[in-house]
C-alpha cells in the first residue's frame, strides 16, 4: 500500500488522531476518491438527488432492462455522519409508483422521512428530509422501496442501495486500519435481456434468480496484502435468497450486526444472511498468500413443505456451493495488523412492561391464492395492529408456524434478540432483522425510544411481505396522544 501519514485526504476522512496507524487507510481513501458511486456528507449535512430509473441498465458485464437508482445496480452509496441533515430529491421516472425506506435508521417514520406511507406517483418528485440523531449509531444501513404490493417486484429489479453512517466503530484503530469492502448480495433473473415476470409459485416461495451478483459483478476479486485486515460490510438486497457465507481456510471475525458494533470480535466459521441482514466481519489475512474463495453455501429455507416438500417447502437456493468472490493475497505486511480487542459497547435494555406474541403463517384465500399471516391476518393499512407506548421496552415473541423460513424485520427501533427455541442468546447484538426459522419461535427485546406515529413490522422476504405479512405497529406517547 502506498503511503498514507501525510495525506492530506486521510487526515480529512479519519482525523488525525488515527493517522499514525496509517497504511491501510490510504487504500480507502482512494477508492473512496475514485469511487463515483459514493455520496459523503460534508459539514453536517448531505444533498442527494435520486432518481429511479427504468431502462438499459449495466450488470454483470451485460445489460438488461432494470429497475435503479440513478441507471447504476447497487445505487450509490450514500455515507453520512450522527448529526447529519439530510436533504434527498428524490425523483420517479419509473412506469409506476414507488417510495423509499431507509431499513435500519433510526429517524422519524412520519413526515418526509423514513415515512413508508407515502406514495410518489410515476413522473413525480418527493424532497426526503431528515436529520441523524447524534446519538445514532455507526453502520451498514440501505435503502429501497416500500410501496406494498410492488417492493418485491421494485427490489428484484435492481432498487437497492447502501445508507452508512460512519462513527465510532470506524475510529476503532484496528478497525480504521483494515482494507474496507462493501458487498452487496443480489440475485437477479434475466431472459432476453430483461427480467421476466414471476410465476405464482415464485412469488409464494419467495423468487430467487440464477444470475447471484457482488456489486452489481460476479465473482470480483479482492486484493489484500498479506498479514493485513479486510472488513467485509455484508448486505442481504435479495428478496428471498439466503446467503450462507464461507471464507475458504479463513475464520471470519463478527464485528457488526444489523444495528452497528459488538463489544467484541466474535468468531464464526460460516456466517448466514437472511433477506434484509447485514453484518461486518474482520478477516485476517494470516495465510500462505494464495487466492481463497468466498462460497455461498447450501441452505435450505423450507420445512418439509404441504406438498411432501416439493412445493412450498425444499429446494431453495442452490444445491451445490456457489463461488461469490475471490480474496487474493497481494505482496506482504512487515509487521501482521492485530484484531480490536473492543469494538463498541452494547447497553442492555430494561425489563419489559409488557409481553406481545407475533405468529407467522400461511394459507390460501379464495381468489387471493395464497396469502402469508401475521396473527392470523393480512396486512391492512387501515388497521393499527399493535400500539406501544414510547419510552418501554417490550419483549415480543415471534413464533414461526409455516413450513418456510420468514426474516422478521422492524423499521425505526432496534432490537436484541434475547431467546431462540427457548434457548438464551449469547450474543448482545443490535438487529433489526432476525431469522425465525419454520417451527422456531425467537423471543426480542426492543426500547421504544423517540419518535412517535405509524411504522410497520414485516417479513423481509419481500414477496412474502407484499402478499400481506406485515402489520402496522403506532408509537404513543403516554399521554396517548396519538390514539388509544
Ligand atoms: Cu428493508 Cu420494511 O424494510
Ligand atoms: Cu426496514
Ligand atoms: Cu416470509
């Protein structure tokens, strides 16, 4: 790596205090220089403009008539700072309405914020505006659609892109020091250069597509020097495919969940993503310099099934281990760069007031085919389904009684998860995702902090949420200002 303690640059992206650890900065702030598709925040404040897009779009080293933000699949990446103001035009020249959401932010789900309510109509335009608290943690966040009944379609078609908040845990020195990758995992399904449209089945089992792309690529490779550090910055944008990940010959260290930091690396020989999951891991490259694939592994996202496992249930992803990218050991560190020791501080949250139970299922509806559940119902947006009341904490149980895996998503407020099958969770985490698997049951705990009005919470397989599994849960203040 070239050197980095006297860029200017460098001092700029991670003060000066860091710069002494210095070399591997340098490859970042590069890239980042170069990288046309990054939107930073400067002085407290970012103005983007956005458009979703319909046409001839770049992937995979062809071109096939997509869904984007701005012609390019993934979107930019937008990276922001707690404190933050921002402004985002966002424009619609799709054939169709559309919005967005900001998954796993936590601003206002009201107004013209992360409000998924709101409807931009075809040819129209929409200024989002909305300010980072700053208390806001660091981390991998994203953006898409939300409009129910289209996300699914918006999504597969290319409509992803990643929202980062950078702060503490980029500061880690440890952390500041290792070569930073953001890898964005989508599959795609491409005939005569456009997407064809899903069958029924498709939609039921959730669509997973045969063309699995990295950024926008497939199978990219990475260089990093040998004895260094690579943080790998996992998003799940698929709609159903499941991602279980594996670094040939190297361990991969856990460094973030969907909300930000551990306290601590934690060790993991295979790492699953599930739709809408995020993750950072810490790799070391402490091996013979070589070229080590990143494999996607078999994983199996149904139960058995109604069919004796033929239709709903069995036979999802892909049989055989899948080639994602490549780490390719280039030239080689004097002196190996260590793991963090500590990388955050995760606080507990109090007892619960109260306890709420959230069962997940299926059936057919006359004339609906089949519809997925939450509590026996189909998502209404007429209907408050939950009331909570600002400034508890709750413990809610989502129990999974179909024969598919659903990832149980919440907008605004994180959550940790505290049991899975009765079993404890070791690890104290920020998540806005969990996969509760066909049969399991997962138990969460989640603060709701500022920010009242309407949110919702859904399954993040996205065909699964537009054929109803979603419900809409109202943030109150104690007075019961905004209902009952
Ligand atoms: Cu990523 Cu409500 O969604
Ligand atoms: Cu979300
Ligand atoms: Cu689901």
């Amino acid at each position: 790596m070239t050197k980095a303690k006297h860029s200017r640059r460098t001092f700029l992206a991670m003060g000066a205090g860091l710069a002494g650890l210095g070399l591997g900065l340098s490859a970042r702030a590069q890239t980042r220089a170069h990288d046309a598709d990054v939107l930073v925040s400067r002085g407290g404040a970012i103005e983007v403009d956005l458009k979703a897009r319909f046409g001839p779009t770049p992937l995979a080293g062809q071109s096939a008539r997509l869904f984007s933000y701005g012609g390019r699949v993934p979107g930019p990446r937008i990276e922001v700072r707690p404190g933050d103001e921002v402004t985002l035009r966002f424009g619609n020249a799709l054939p169709e309405p559309t919005n967005l959401h900001f998954h796993g932010l936590h601003v206002p789900p009201t107004g013209n914020a992360d409000n998924v309510f709101l409807e931009v109509p075809a040819g129209e335009g929409l200024t989002y505006r909305f300010k980072i608290p700053e208390s806001h943690p660091a981390g991998t966040f994203w953006y898409h659609p939300h409009l129910h009944g289209l996300v699914a379609k918006q999504v597969f078609l290319g409509m992803v892109g990643l929202f980062v908040v950078r702060g503490e845990l980029d500061q880690v020195p440890e952390v500041a020091a290792a070569r930073e990758v953001f890898v964005v995992l989508k599959d795609f399904q491409i005939a005569g250069g456009r997407v064809p449209p899903p069958s029924p089945m498709e939609l039921a089992r959730g669509r997973e597509g045969s063309l699995v792309t990295v950024n926008g690529e497939v199978e990219p490779e990475w260089s990093v020097e040998g004895g260094g550090l690579l943080r790998l910055r996992l998003l799940n944008a698929s709609t159903a495919r499941f991602y279980r990940l594996k670094l040939e010959g190297h361990p991969l260290y856990l460094i973030a969940t969907d909300g930000g930091a551990l306290e601590e690396p934690y060790e993991l020989d295979e790492l699953l993503l599930a739709p809408g999951e995020r993750a950072e891991v810490l790799v070391r490259a402490d091996r013979e310099p070589g070229r080590y694939t990143l494999w996607n592994l078999p994983y199996d996202r149904g139960r058995g099934g109604m069919m004796g496992g033929g239709m709903m249930g069995g036979g999802f992803g892909d049989a055989r281990p899948r080639a994602l990218a490549h780490l390719v050991y280039s030239g080689r560190r004097r002196t190996p760069l260590p793991l963090p020791e500590r990388t955050g501080r995760v606080r507990g949250l109090g007892a619960p007031v109260r306890r709420r139970r959230f069962v997940l299922g299926h059936s057919m509806q006359p004339g609906r085919g089949m519809v997925f559940t939450i509590n026996g119902q189909v998502f209404n947006p007429r209907r408050i389904d939950t009331r909570v009341r600002l400034g508890t904490v709750e413990e809610w149980e989502i129990a999974n009684l179909g024969v598919l895996d659903h990832p149980f998503h919440l907008h605004t407020n994180p959550f940790q998860i505290v049991a899975r099958d009765g079993r404890p969770e070791r690890l104290r985490a920020w998540k806005d995702t969990v996969l509760v698997p066909a049969g399991g049951t997962v138990r969460l705990r989640v603060g709701f902090a500022d920010y009242p009005g309407n949110a919702v919470y859904h399954c993040h397989i996205l065909e699964h949420e537009d054929l109803g599994m979603m419900g809409i849960v109202r943030f109150e203040t104690s007075s019961g200002a905004s209902g009952t």
